[in-house]
DNA sequence: AAATTCTTCGCAACCGTTTGCGTAAATAAA
DNA sequence: TTTATTTACGCAAACGGTTGCGAAGAATTT
C-alpha cells in the first residue's frame, strides 16, 4: 500500500504548486482562450500528476449547469425500457453527459417525489416515460418553470404540455396487429388492454377499433379488457375469455407478458396455437422469439427510441433554451415507426 | 397559464419573507434543536408555500455530503442486475439517497472512466458490479482513497481489496447443478463457462470441478468451454461439442443465456431434452421458465443481495466511515445463498 | 435584585469554481 | 519614443447552504 495522501484536490492545491491563481487553473480547465501555452501545459501535467478532478458540486453551484440528466421510467426491468436506457446512457456520456436514472414503479406518488428530486439536484434536463397512472401532470411543471428541459417518451401526456414528446406508433401498431388478424380471417378478435389513464395504450385501442371497423366489425366490449397488464390479470382475463363460447378466436394483448400469459393459458387448456387461437403480443421481448410457439409481436425498436431522444435532448441543452418561454405548439412531438414481427403464434 | 415566476428559491428569499436570517431556515430544515416551534412552523409553511426545494449542489459542496449513490454494473439489461438495482434503488431511496445508475458495457476503459465521474460528482458511495474483465482494481483507489467507501457485488475482486464484498454462493451454484446431474446418471456433462477473469466464473467452475471429482471424474478440457456467455458464443460451443462422439449427455452452462441457446441447439439438432441431453443454466432469468422444455437453473435471489447490499451500505453510510483506515482484514465479505431450481430441462 | 443558565437567533466565514474587471507586460501602431 | 492594442493573469465577488461563535432576551437560581 501506497501511503498516498487522502486529500481532495481543489484547484487551490495546484494554483499554490504552480505559483498561478485559481482563476487560471479554472481557466484552463474550461479551454479559456487568453491563456499562454506553456502554462497550460504546466497546470495539465500537474492535472494529471496529482489526478485532479473538478468538483462537480462547486463547479455546478458557480456555474448554475450541471452535465446530469434525469430520468425517470416505471421500471427498469421492463424490455423496452432497459433498452432505451442503455442507448440514452452510452448515447449521452459521448456528449459529456450522466444519467441519474429512477424508477418510479408506476406510483404516481414516487413520480411526484422524484420530479421533486431531480430539481433539488438542479439536473440539466428529465426525460420521463410516465406511471400507467399519469393523468395530471402538473408535478412536472416544478422543472418547466425553472427552465428544466422536459422530454416525455412512449407513455407521454395525453394532453398538451411544454415539452418535447417522443413516441412510438402505438396506433399503427395495435392497426397492423389487429389487420393481420383479420387478415387471417379472425373475426372474434379479444383484446387486452392496459388502463385508459395510459397514451399507448389509448392509441393501441384504437388502432384496433380502426382495423375493426374497416373490416365492418364492431368492437364487442365483452372481448375487451382494461387493466394492469401483468401475467396473473392476463390469466384472469383468459379465464373469463373462455368462460362461455363462443371463444375468441384471437387475441391481441398491448404488451408481451400478456400475450405470453395467454398463449400458457392456451397450451393449459390444450388449444392449439395458432390452429384454435392466434396471438399478437407487442413490444418483442426477448421472451416472445424463443416460446413455442413463437410469439408475433410489435417492434418497437428501443435503440432507435434512445437515439431519437438523445438526439432532441442535445438539440435542446446546446441551444439556448433561455428565456425564450416557447409555447406549446413549439415543442416537437415525434412518432417513432413499429413493425409486426411475424411468428409462429398466427 | 398562471403567470408563476421563474424564480429559484433560496434560503435567502425565504429568510427576507419572513424577516429570519439564512441560518435559521437552515437550521429549520436540517432539524437542528433551539429553534423555536413557532418559527419552525412559519418557515415549513412558506416553504410549502413557494415551493422550496434545497439546493443539493450548494448543500453538498458546502457540507461535503451528498445522498447520492454510484453504482457501476456491466448492463442494466440483465435480468439478475435489474432486479438487484430496482431493490437497491426503492431501498435507498426510503433512506433519503439516490442512485447514479451507470453501465461498463462490460468495457474496463468505460468502467474506469465512470469512477472518475462518480468521484468527480462525490458520490456518498459506489456500488460496483465489475466488468468481465477487471483484474487490475486499482482504479478505483480514487474512491477509497478519498474516503468513498465502495461494496462490490455479483463480480468481486479475487485478490483483497479493502472494500465490503457481497456475492452470490457461485461455488456451490456450480456444485448444486453438477451433483443434481450427476445423481441423474450424467457423466459426459460439459461445461459452458465465462472467462475466468471474472470472480463468478471462477466459482462456479470450481463448484463443477469439485462435484465432478466427488464421483471420481475427471474434467475433461475438451468439453468445458471459456467465453463471454453471449448466444453466439454458445452456439458455437455446442457445435463443436456435438462435431464428434461421444456427445455430452449433459451441458451445466454458467448463465442462462447459453443454457438457452444450448437447448434451441439442441431442439435444432433434434435431441430430445431432458431424454439425450440435459441442460442447467444458472440466473433463472425470466426465459428459462417458459421455454419449451422449461430450463433447470439456479436462483440466485437478486431481490435479497440488493436488500443485503443496501442494508451494508446504510451501516457504513450512517457508521463515521471517518479517518479509521481500516484493515482490509476488516471489511466483510458476505455470501448470500443459491438454490437449485429443478425444472424439465433435466 | 443580582447572578446564572438556557433558549433562540444572527453574523460571518467557508465549501470549490467561475468570471467580470483590472492591470502589468508585451506587442503593434504612430 | 509615445500611444494604442493585445495577451496573460490575478483579485475578489459571487453561487446557496452550513455551522461555530456570540449575543440578546427569557427563565431559573441564589
């Protein structure tokens, strides 16, 4: 064991070694310009000898920039999250930036709180994909007004609010779903949707209907479900299906775990999939590829997500997003493709 | 709209309104004894009001504390970290801290440069999962040089290190899966491990190697594989391990991603599984419980190691970590227990 | 009533960086 | 050589909280 010094360097210590002022250390550290070359040099050899580092707290504080960015997702164990995490945070730290990355469980409360948070740590910008629960979003108005750049993704507001809104097709995706159903000659098409207080899961509905209704087909309530989309809801939901014939002969569930839930049912039952009963799931967990039979599913294509909010979050902190106070019709909503993956369960 | 002023609180402001000095609204939030009930409750009040939030950045600078956490895990994305991190995170965060989730991408480079930043943001401690290969840790002597004090989890340093350790029972994971095949009459049983650069990987090998001379086999090289635990990775490997005779008539793979592909391999080849060919995997991520046959694998309760670290972390955070320069000799080292989950893939 | 203790609060320094302003030295223009 | 301009750097005041010290007033003791 080395006996190196437990000591904090502060721009002090090297202005003292180097006979130079703070100012100058903190000069160089910033690119100044108007500073000799060879004293640059001289404070970035000593930056190194003594392995400094800036003080983000100090250097914040001054400066009134931090580079930590918020975000804040139900959970991060979900497919589609996880991967868009990934890329905004290998993404960002290119540019320079961290990720403070919360889950708030889908409680709106713990949403609340953490917004809070985040603002007490004066973080540059929050991106948020909202709780099932989200209707009122007035919580997050703490950082709009402080100039806190807000960029919602896939669960986004429903209604308008001043921030930059990233979302998948979630209509086209519950549309080509329920289309290619009906195209395999479905007519009782069931479909297990997640709460209406959730964008996508509005907009998958309603891809639905559409598909429904160009086919002359009226949506039969008694085949359409609301709730929570978790396994042991999706099995009630499949219990209550089968209850009474005459069965569906289909089911279109706005998320995988649903559909893979459905499909076990199904095999339990012994109904042959696809022969009996078809499935379309959505978001193509990694799940959904390897059951049997393989699940057809949504695409949603999370990398691209990430790169697009990356994008449009770099966009925002490189312009100055100052006083501009910009109304609503000024932040761009932007709608991300989705693809039918096509497998075995049709 | 209302017309709130775009204005950041501070103390200060809070001090003029009310005809206190800073001091007092400090002492007022911090729950400093000697102040009086009456001006408590003035000073709560109008922080309600005006919706005060303490600057974190000005606080932790000046106290030279934060309840901000590091944690550096190789991907979010696999399923034993996310859950690890989603308890760690709702934990915490019930003690008032926060987490700085951050990825290595199993990039030393990465996980290096991230240390860096969580020193430079002064975190109140890091939580590290290490790369696959970290055999150097010498850098993270910035953190516990600076009095940072840092637990390692799941990918623990082999040599000693002066920091809290907590790991699965990997010897004895590798032990469970081995014996558990060997009593079911395997004795051709291959082995698919991670490099061993990584503590994990280690342990379970030795755990198969130990059960393996317990029925007085030997370990035959050709049949254990090293390689990141990637599905091509495993692809291969069962390639080459069914290039010629005699077959494995066991595979125990160290993750339940190759265990997985094993058994697609196997599906492809036309082995029937569990009859020509058994498989255990090691996580039970998800996936294994729904494939076709479902995958025999170890659990390795993710939710209780992120309840354990949590739980160290709070003892050393509110302990005064102070000048103590402990002994590595004094740092715990904690292994948490495995399970063997038996299901039709054997 | 005087002396002592306790309660409540303000003063001011400090945490580590940043940055406008000022100034001395060096260079260019007159 | 004198004057104007540029370059290189230091001074000192912020940024928003925290905290030791001290002081005024109230409560208690003698």
């Amino acid at each position: 064991m080395k006996k190196k010094q437990s000591i904090q360097h502060s721009i002090h210590d090297l202005a003292r070694r180097l006979h130079l002022s703070p100012a100058t250390i903190s000069r160089v550290l910033n690119n100044h310009p108007h500073v000799h070359k060879e004293t640059r040099n001289k404070v970035m050899a000593m930056v190194e000898k003594v392995g400094y580092r800036r003080n983000a707290m100090a250097s914040g504080l001054r400066s009134n920039k931090t580079n930590t960015v918020g975000l804040i997702v139900p959970r991060i164990s979900m497919f589609f999250h996880a991967e868009v995490i990934t890329t905004i945070q290998n993404e960002l730290h290119a540019y320079g930036y961290q990720l403070i990355i919360c889950q708030s469980n889908d409680s709106v409360e713990v949403e609340k709180e953490l917004t809070r948070t985040l603002h007490a740590s004066r973080v540059a910008a929050v991106i948020v994909s909202c709780t099932l629960f989200t209707t009122d979003f007035s919580h997050f108005d703490v950082l709009t007004e402080n100039n806190i750049p807000v960029i919602f993704y896939d669960r986004v507001p429903a209604k308008p609010y001043p921030a930059c809104i990233i979302k998948g097709d979630d209509f086209r995706g519950g549309y080509l779903a329920t289309s290619y159903l009906l195209e395999q000659s479905c007519r009782r098409i069931a479909h297990i949707s997640g709460p209406l207080t959730c964008s996508v899961y509005v907009d998958r509905f309603a891809g639905y209907r559409q598909a429904m209704q160009e086919y002359g087909l009226s949506v039969a309530d008694k085949r359409v479900f609301f709730h929570e989309l978790t396994a042991e809801n999706a099995r009630k939901t499949m219990k209550e299906l089968f209850s009474r014939k005459p069965y569906p002969d289909a089911v279109f569930a706005a998320n995988d775990v649903s559909a893979l839930e459905a499909l076990h049912f199904a095999k339990e039952m012994g109904l042959r999939v696809p022969g009996e009963l078809k499935i379309v799931g959505y978001s193509n967990d990694p799940r959904s590829a390897i059951v049997t039979p393989s699940m057809t599913t949504i695409e949603q294509f999370p990398t691209n997500t990430g790169k697009v909010i990356v994008t449009e979050l770099v966009k925002i902190l490189k312009g100055d997003h100052s006083k501009g106070s910009a109304a609503v019709a000024d932040y761009p909503t932007i709608v991300t493709a989705v693809e039918l993956i096509k497998r075995k369960s049709v």
